[in-house]
C-alpha cells in the first residue's frame, strides 16, 4: 500500500503541482478543529506574506536590472575583441 500512495504522490507531484499543493492543504487542515474565520485570518495572512515578498524580491532586482541596462553591449564587444 505505501508503494503505490509513495507512486501516486510521485505522479502527482511531477504532473499536477496545484493539485498536489491543495491536497497536501486538504490533508493537513483534516484533523484541525478551526472554524472559518482562523482559516480565513490564515489565508489573509498567506496573501499579505505572499505580496510582501514579492514586493521586497522586486526592489532587489531592480538595481541590478538598471546596472544592466546602462551597459551598452556594442562597447563590451568592442572591448571584448
């Protein structure tokens, strides 16, 4: 029995991935005794850690994206060759 629930997680995993994460959802939250507002103040939370890190991944990448685009890539082949 472990084989063949190791095998369809395996599949699942490499096939699927959205439903793969909502299952391991699903699994976790079966036994948990929470109403729908702490599930809702959890997925809130999720949301505003989720957009915050994409907003702070963002701000690191913008320095490095400007320093790129100064680089003329005619003068880095001239000076290449």
């Amino acid at each position: 029995m472990h084989a063949v629930a190791s095998a369809m997680l395996s599949e699942t995993i490499y096939i699927k991935p959205r439903l793969a994460m909502g299952a391991l959802i699903a699994v976790s939250m079966r036994d948990a005794d929470v109403g729908v507002g702490t599930v809702t103040r959890h997925a809130a939370l999720l949301l505003g850690y989720g957009t915050t890190m994409v907003g702070v991944c963002a701000l690191a990448c913008i320095g490095p994206l400007l320093r790129i685009f100064r680089v003329e890539p005619t003068d880095v082949l001239r000076d290449d060759g």
